[in-house]
C-alpha cells in the first residue's frame, strides 16, 4: 500500500454493495434478462415472496419473485421443473449478493396454461372431485333451468332455442356472468351458490362459446371448479367446442360437448315423448280390448251354466246329495254298532276263560302265602301257613309233609 492508495478515503461496506449494485442496475443486459434453468430450494415465504435458486448442470443463482408479481401466475412453480425466469439481475446490499427478481415465470417446453391445467387437475383428481359417486342425475322433466353464461354470447341463443324447441314445459332462468377475463372466475362461482342458495331452478347449465384456451381459462380455475362440486343442484358443463376440455367438465355432474348438446341433455324432446305417449296409448288400447273379449267369453259361458239359468237346481243337488248321504250313514252306523258289539262278546268269552274265578268253579283251588300265589314246591317249607282258596270261600292250612313229583 503506497501514499497514494492512502489518500483514497475507503468505502464502508454498504457503500460499496450501494456502487455495484448501481452498476448493475444501468447495465443493459442485466436490466431485462431471460434465464432458463432448473428450480431448486422452492419457499414460499409467510409474506407472500417466492424464493428459489435456479441451477444446471455447473452454476446456480438465487431468484426471488415478490408478492406482486406471483399473484400473476396461474400455475404453482416446483423443485425439480424446468422453466425461463424473466426479469432484471441486481445486488441485496444487506447480505452483498446478487440475484434475479423475477417478473414472470414460464414452465420451459410445456406452456403455463397448460402447466396450470395440468396441476390443477392431478390435485381435483386426487382430492375425489371427478369421482362418479358424487355425480348427481339430472331431473327426466325439469321445471326450470338455470343457465349461467354471457348474456350476449352466442351460447345462450343456442341454448335457449333448444330447449324452447324441445321441451318449452321447462322455463328457463338466465344468469348473467362474465365468461372470461379478470373477475369471470369469481363471477361465475357466486352464480352458482346463488342459485342454490335459494334454490332457483332443478338443473343448471353453465359454460360459454368456443375460443382459445385463454378465453377458456375461467372454467380452468379452482374457484369455478370447487363451487360447481359444492352445487347441490345437479350441473352440466357446455364449454366450448366438442374438442375443448375444460377441468370444470371433470368435475361438472355431466360435461357437453358445446352449449346446443347441453342442451339437449336438459329435457327431453316432446316429439319423441308424444310418440311414445301415442304408442303407449295403442297398447293400451289393445289390451284393454284383449281384456273385454277375454271377460265377454267368460260372461257367454257363464250365461249358458244351468246355475246361472235357474239358481234353485243347485239346491235340488244339495238336497239328492243330502237324502244319499243320510242313508249311506244310517246304514253304516247301524253295521258299525253290530260290528263293535259282536267283538264285545267275543272279547267278554275270551275274558271269562282266563278268569282264576272260573277254573275254581270247575273243582281246582289256588295257593296263596304272604299275598302271593304259590305255583312251586320250591316257595314253601314244612310247617309253613298258606291260605287254600276255593270257589264257595277259602281254608287256612298248615304244611306238614312236601311231596315232590319225580
């Protein structure tokens, strides 16, 4: 360090990150650059800032995106995707770095919008909102409609005409909204909870005409997405052409291929129902012709029954019937009784003869000790008492010699 490196009065530190950072800040390349790079180390911070770093394969920068300028994007940034920043390179002098402030932020390859769209319908999809138990059906004969669109578009007209057309039993309640650009999103979806807040119609119909996909976009969003699940009235989605593809068409009760279709799906054509109503009522007529024939035929063979001609032959049946059954019973009683009462006398013979009383008279007499009957020499003893009985009485005896038979 010489004299003259001396008399130069130093700089503090911010004085010097305050000089290059105004070295930056009038270079032209620096002040608008566009960067393409991979996001790392993504943060949303409490303030609302996006911070991250935007790297290749050898070098890596720091980027911020303030508050104001992230409520410009329509999709949400992420580690690991590859985009173009753009913006104006300038130094922090509080910590003596440099860094990119982004103004805008494009996914690199894939457009935002179909970035966002992307997104938005992974995280609807994995939250159940396209899930087919939450379809609601559409009510077969609506008593009114609500349709929620432009009132000037092309749209509305198609609409109308079609349902004036097809089924003009249905009226139709015309809900205006902006159908693109700021504030569409918000509009729409105060639409629809108005509508069901005091239960305006049976079925609703909203979308738009055909256009770009940025013309689209409000049916893209969360807001419309989320306040058409919440409808407690079944909904169907008309946006656009047949090949258009909104999210709200995934998560709508029925998605339409255009505004005319919807319609079309709304009510049913009365041609068709007046020529069903027209057949119905021919095979009705038939049937009921079929069932007069049927009962008329039955009517004839019932006149011709002798019943039916002098009512009082049945009886004189009855009574031919009775008279034969009178004696057919008679007849079998009275054999009955002298069946039952031979077989009293032949059972009272046979009784008789196996009466003891009866062999007694005939000169036999029976043994008896203790109560009971002796039939063996074997159940008594010398000297024992046994009781003789015969026909006319009986004798005590006592047993003095047993004689037994060889």
């Amino acid at each position: 360090m010489n004299q003259t490196d001396m008399d130069v009065k130093p700089l503090s530190v911010s004085e010097l990150n305050s000089y290059i950072k105004s070295r930056f800040e009038i270079d032209e390349h620096l002040i608008s650059v566009l960067v393409r790079g991979e996001i790392s180390n993504y943060k949303v911070h409490s303030s609302g800032h996006h911070y991250f770093s935007l790297k290749d394969a050898d070098s890596a920068i720091r980027c911020v995106m303030f508050k104001n300028q992230a409520y410009g994007l329509r999709f949400r940034p992420e580690n690991g995707m590859n985009v173009i920043v753009l913006g104006k390179v300038s130094v922090y002098t509080r910590d003596g770095t440099y860094q990119i402030y982004c103004q805008k932020i494009i996914p690199d390859g894939a457009g935002e919008l179909q970035m966002a769209f992307e997104q938005l319908k992974k995280k609807l999809y994995e939250e159940g909102l396209f899930d087919e138990t939450h379809k609601k059906p559409l009510p077969v004969f609506p008593t009114r409609i609500a349709v929620i669109t432009s009132p000037s578009g092309a749209a509305v007209h198609d609409i109308l005409n079609i349902l004036n057309k097809r089924w003009p039993l249905s009226s139709v309640l015309i809900v205006p909204v902006l159908v693109q650009g700021p504030g569409a999103p918000e509009d729409i979806a105060e639409a629809l909870s108005y509508v069901n807040r005091y239960s305006l119609a049976d079925l609703i119909i909203t979308g738009r005409g055909g256009g770009s996909i940025e013309d689209l976009w409000a049916f893209n969003t969360e807001t419309v997405c989320r306040a058409i699940f919440r409808s407690d009235i079944p909904v169907i989605s008309a946006v656009g052409h047949e090949p258009d593809i909104t999210i709200s068409d995934f998560v709508a009760d029925l998605r339409a291929s255009t505004p005319s279709n919807a319609a079309e799906y709304a009510v049913p054509d009365r041609k068709e129902i007046r020529e069903r109503m027209a057949s119905f009522q021919i095979r009705l007529e038939s049937r009921i012709k079929s069932i007069i024939t049927e009962y008329r035929n039955i009517l004839g063979e019932l006149s011709r029954n002798r019943l039916m001609s002098d009512p009082s032959n049945i009886f004189n049946d009855y009574r031919l019937d009775l008279d034969v059954y009178y004696d057919v019973l008679g007849k079998y009683t009275e054999d009955y009784i002298i069946s039952r009462k031979n077989d009293l006398v032949s059972a009272r013979g046979r009784l008789c003869a196996l009466n003891p009383l009866a062999v007694l008279s005939r000169g036999y007499s029976l043994a008896v000790m203790d109560g009971k009957t002796v039939s063996s020499t074997e159940q008594i003893c010398e000297n024992d008492r046994i009781q003789l009985i015969f026909n006319d009485g009986s004798a005590e005896c006592t047993v003095n010699r047993i004689i037994k038979r060889e």
